[in-house]
C-alpha cells in the first residue's frame, strides 16, 4: 500500500532579499508560513511546485517542505523548517522579531 | 602587509564590473538561478539558510587596521552590524541583499579585499599561522611562500574546475598551529643543511571522510615550492574522481591510489613542471617579501608589564591571552571573540573599529584572524599591554579564556547554514555560559572543544580534544562526541564516545567530562589530552552514559 502523503508547502528564498518565502493560494510570496497554501494532495502538490518554479524572477530554489494542518495556517513539521520560518535563534536578526508570540 | 599593485587592483576591477553586470542580468531575468548561481559562488556568494551570506577572503588570515575598518563599514552599511570570523580565517556576512553585493564588493576593493574563490572547486583562501611573523618559535615568516601561492592560485586557467576544493596551509613553525595535517595541501617549514624548505604533507581533511595528511615529500627546497605544488594539482586534475562528490577531495584519491603511487606521479610530472618554470620564482618571492618587512621594533619597557600584573583581572588575561613574541620586549595578544553565552567568532562593527584602532596605535597596525575564530594583535609592546587590556575590556572584549573550555570553535550551524543538520551556536553559547557559572575553566585548563552542526566538520570537530558533532536523527537533533582529537603537528583524529546526546542532553554530558577529567587527572600539571592519553576512553565513557553495568541492563 502507497504510503499516506504528509502534506506540504512550496517555500523558496526570495531573490532579493534571500527571505524564506512561502507560496500562497493566491500566488502570492508571503513571508509567513501560516499565509502559505497547504498541498494535501500530492499531484497538486506537483504541479505547485512546477509552477512556483516558474516565478524565477521573484524567488530561488523552490521545493515542497512538510507541513501540517494549525489553527493559524501551516505549521512546520522538522526542526529545519521550524528554524526557516522564525530565523536564528542567536539574534533577534530574522523573522522572530515579526511573530513576538512565537 | 602585501600591498596590491596596479596589476591586482586592475583585475579586481574587471571582475567586479563583471559581477555586476550580472547581478543586474539576474534581477532582469535574463539569467536563470542555473545560470546565476556559478557566477555568484565565484564571487564567494552564497544562499544561505535565512538570506544570502557573502564570504570575503582574509588572505592567511592578515589585515591591518584600514581593511579591517572597511569590514566594520560593510557591516553597518550593509549587514546587521557584525560579522563572523571563520575556521578558515575568513569574515561571513549573513544578511546582504543581493542588489547589495556588487556595491560591497567595490567597497572591499578599496582597501585591496575581495571574495574570489572563497567557492567552488578552486583552489581557496591559504590559510596560515596566526602567529606569523611574530613567533619566537618561527624559523620563517610563512606569509610571503601563502601570498606567493595566492598569486599563483587566483585564477589560473587550468584550477578553477579542480574536481572539488583546494586547501592549502602554511606554517613557519615546527609548532603547528595552522591545522596543516587536516588540510588538501600542508606545508610545514623546516631546515636542512642550513637552507630554508617544506615538509609537504598531502591528502589530509576533515568532513564525512577525516584523515590526517600523508608526508609526501620530505623536504622541499623553497626555490621549488610553485613548481612541486603544479605537480601535485596537475596530478589531482588528472585522478581526482569527478563521478563522486564525496569521493572527489585529494585525500581520497591519496587513499584509494595509495601515497606512493601519487608520490611517484608528482615526482614525474615535477620534472616537467621544474622545465617549465626556467628561472623559478625567486624574483616574484623576493618582491613579496619586501612588503612583508618586520616592524621596527623598540626595545625596553617590559618592566611595566611585571607591574601591571598587580591586578588580578589583567593577570587572568595575561596568563591565557599572551603568548611568547620572537622580540622579548613584545608580547602577542589575542583576543577573544568568545565572550561568554557570545555567538564564537562574532565582532559588531565597533568592536572591528576598536581592533582596528589598537592595531594602529599599539601594534604596527598589524591584525591576525586565527583559525580558532579569534583576533590576534601580533605585536604588542610589553610596555602598552595595560592599555590594551583596559580598551579590550571597554569594547567588550576582554575576557581572558583563549585555550580554555569556553574558547569554542562553532561553526554556524542550521542557525545560518542550508547544510546544516543541527545547530552549533546554542550549544557553544550555552555550554561557554555552564562553564563559567561553574567557575571552573581556569582549573580544567587547557582544552579545545569544537562544533560542527553537520559532517562537513567546518567546527574542525575530528580535531577538538573534545568535539561535537550534530546531526538530525529521525527530525531530531542530537549531538555526537569525540574524545582526544589533535590539531597540532600531533594531528590525530577523535575517537566516538558512543550513542548521541538530545539538544538539551549535550552541555550536561560536557560538564561530566571535564569534572570527570578533574577526578582522573594526576595533578593540575596533567591536560585534558595527556590525562586522556594515559587512561582512555573509559573513565570518560562512564561519565558520560553511567558506570558498565547500568548500561548493559538498560
């Protein structure tokens, strides 16, 4: 039997900047994870990824990240991308300083 | 200090124009991120974890006050108002933006810097003792043979698509403090027969495969040097295995080859390239070493310094952060970065001016960057170490534990890096800060621990008298330890403690080891490694998971 799929994201860099960025519904770049569309399904989740890569003028390196379902949008499901999505934990230089609730 | 002449200054100007150019062809999108992305690493840029970080070369680890001064600008124009001193003597930038970098580059120019090859498969920063020029151990100031390399390295046609990186390392010393065993390429200079040479040490490194360097050549004449180093590249060009990333570096192919077998390659290929360099290269040598002139040393005020020692907080310093100058009157000072619970390696940009204000006026406006991720003022006037320390403290940066416990090397670890597998920085900050609140560094003495956040080992880990390794375990990080690692001309890799510690597990399980240490040792005399040397790994093993018994029934 195929193995359930985990649910994703798209994430990317953004070119300018090099933020972690995250594909809304909308086609959008947000910077916060909890705006980014969860891909439940995994053709769908395919073909976001293709078309996100497609936006090379705004972003670098897209790929699909695990994810799960919150009560404020995505959350992370590894460390790294729990990391991505605040900044480092040295300084309060990334995007802690944006989600002080967190 | 080398100075850039007309001919460096004009083609760093090309190339930034260069870079420029397409950096602006990027934004545009008529380069692809495919296309792009060589380019950039070129030019030491890389996308990072949270951002771009540009990686600028410190040549062998050298600079003055005005190049130091322009990083200091860099990181306030620029940056978040600090950089990061590295294990390769270099500065990392963690938040340029990209439209940024061209102008950074220009600025770096100005004072004769720049970020080429500090990527790719090229041969990279020489890297070198910290104390050149300054050791009362030296035999040679091993600066102007790492300049005579760089000028040779940069951009030669035939090196820039190496199979994979290139490290080479000098050292003027028989005390090896430029880590020359874990290095593609080591030189050590040695005497023979009463003329200056090289014992060559070949295929050494750190990463997923750590093996200490093989001598490969006794002694090298220094008329030689250019020549016998094409060899070795011409020979690695040629073996070194392009259908393995993994397997690419020198110290593979030396392994797989068998060192006599590359020895007897390079010894052909040497004869060839002896021919091709007629006359040598002692005229360029020459040139080289007249910018590399010893300062103008002055005599006398020693005694000041046995005064000033007096005071307790100046003496901690002095007793750790001084070491021996070729010039009894002077005295090398290094200062550390590792401040304790301060991210190892770090400088704000104020801090860099201070440094830079030191250099110039109590250190013939000389700066070293140690491997070791501090700073070293190399020439410090006994008479003017009081001062110093005063204006170190001031700045925040006087705190006397170089070569203690909480003098850590880290690296950034999955705090910055996008190859991390866990983070280095906490587990440095926290670990220094349980050291110091249990006052108990000045009594371990001695010891190095160093921190990799993956196998890559920039932390030098395989080499820590005590090391860290941290790695994702099934999407948890967890934190390996090796014990009895050795940098120096001792060189001997770690040996693995046992299973892994949990993020909030590994600065506990480091406080059992040096208190076990405490326990085992036979007398304060006694380091870390010697009292490791004389019992193994067994008493360290208890500390660590708990005495055989409750192990084997767990």
């Amino acid at each position: 039997m195929p193995r359930p799929f985990t649910p994703k994201v798209v994430t990317a860099n953004a070119l300018l900047e090099g933020d972690v960025v995250y594909l809304t519904e909308d086609n959008r770049w947000s910077r916060r994870l909890g705006e980014a569309e969860l891909l439940e399904d995994e053709a769908h989740a395919d073909l976001r990824l293709i078309e996100a890569s497609r936006l090379q003028g705004k972003i670098v390196g897209a790929y699909l990240a695990d994810a799960r379902r919150g009560p404020d949008g995505p959350e992370p499901v590894h460390f790294r991308e729990t990391f991505r999505s605040r900044g480092p934990s040295n300084y309060p230089h990334g995007k802690q300083v944006d989600l002080p609730h967190r | 200090m080398y100075r850039y002449d007309d001919f460096d200054s004009a083609f760093l100007a090309a190339r930034n124009a260069q870079f420029r150019a397409q950096v602006t062809r990027r934004i545009d999108g008529s380069l692809t991120e495919d296309e792009f992305k060589p380019l950039r690493l070129m030019n030491g840029l890389y996308l990072q974890l949270h951002a771009y970080m540009l990686r600028v070369a410190i040549p062998y680890g050298s600079i003055d006050g005005v190049k130091m001064r322009k990083l200091a600008e860099i990181a306030e124009r620029w940056d978040k108002g600090y950089g990061h001193f590295t294990t390769r003597q270099n500065i990392q930038f963690n938040w340029p933006k990209l439209q940024d970098v061209p102008d950074i580059l220009d600025a770096l120019a100005e004072v004769g810097m720049h970020a080429i090859q500090t990527s790719g498969n090229t041969i990279r920063n020489v890297t070198s003792d910290h104390f050149a020029g300054a050791a009362a151990d030296e035999i040679a100031d091993p600066r102007p043979y790492a300049e005579l390399i760089r000028q040779w390295s940069t951009d030669h046609p035939e090196f820039q698509f190496l199979p994979r990186k290139f490290k080479v390392a000098v050292t003027g010393s028989p005390n090896d403090r430029a880590v020359t065993r874990a290095h593609d390429i080591g030189l050590r200079m040695i005497e023979r027969d009463g003329q200056p040479g090289f014992e060559v040490i070949v295929g050494g490194g750190l990463g997923r495969t750590p093996l200490i360097g093989k001598v490969i050549r006794d002694f090298l004449p220094e008329a030689e040097l250019l020549p016998y180093l094409e060899a070795v590249l011409h020979v690695y060009n040629r073996w070194g295995r392009r259908d393995n990333k993994y397997k690419a570096r020198i110290k593979v192919t030396v392994h797989e080859a068998g060192l006599d077998t590359i020895r007897a390659e390079v010894e052909e290929t040497f004869r060839r390239t002896r021919i091709e360099w007629p006359n040598g290269h002692a005229a360029a040598l020459e040139q080289i070493r007249e910018r590399f002139r010893t300062p103008d040393f002055v005599a006398g005020g020693a005694e000041a310094f046995e005064v000033a020692k007096a005071d307790p907080v100046f003496r901690a310093w002095a007793d750790t952060n001084l070491a021996e100058h070729r010039h009894p009157d002077y005295a090398i000072v290094t200062v550390s970065l590792k401040a304790h619970g301060a991210t190892p390696g770090d400088a704000t940009a104020d801090q860099m001016r201070v440094l830079a204000d030191l250099a110039e006026r109590y250190g013939h406006d000389e700066l070293r960057i140690s491997h070791q991720q501090n700073v070293i003022l190399p020439h410090v006037r006994k008479a003017d170490l009081a001062i110093v320390h005063a204006m170190l403290l001031k700045a925040g940066l006087g705190t006397a534990n170089v070569g203690l416990a909480s003098d850590i090397i880290a690296c950034p670890g999955m705090d910055y890096c996008a190859l991390a597998t866990a983070r280095s920085i906490p587990v440095a900050t926290e670990l220094a800060k349980r050291i110091d609140a249990l006052r108990i560094e000045h009594e371990v003495g001695p010891v190095q621990i160093k921190i990799s956040g993956c196998i890559n080992a920039c932390g030098h880990h395989h080499v820590g008298h005590i090391g860290i390794l941290g790695l994702d375990r099934a999407g948890v990080e967890n934190y390996q330890i090796t014990l009895g690692g050795d940098a120096t001309e001792t060189a001997a890799i770690g040996e693995r403690a046992g299973p892994g510690f949990a993020y909030d597990e590994i600065v506990p399980a480091i406080e059992r080891l040096l208190l076990a240490y405490l326990e085992e040792r036979e007398g304060p005399t006694e380091t870390f490694l010697q009292t490791y040397a004389r019992v193994g790994l067994a008493p360290f093993k208890a500390a660590l998971y708990g005495p055989e018994k409750q192990r084997d029934a767990a």
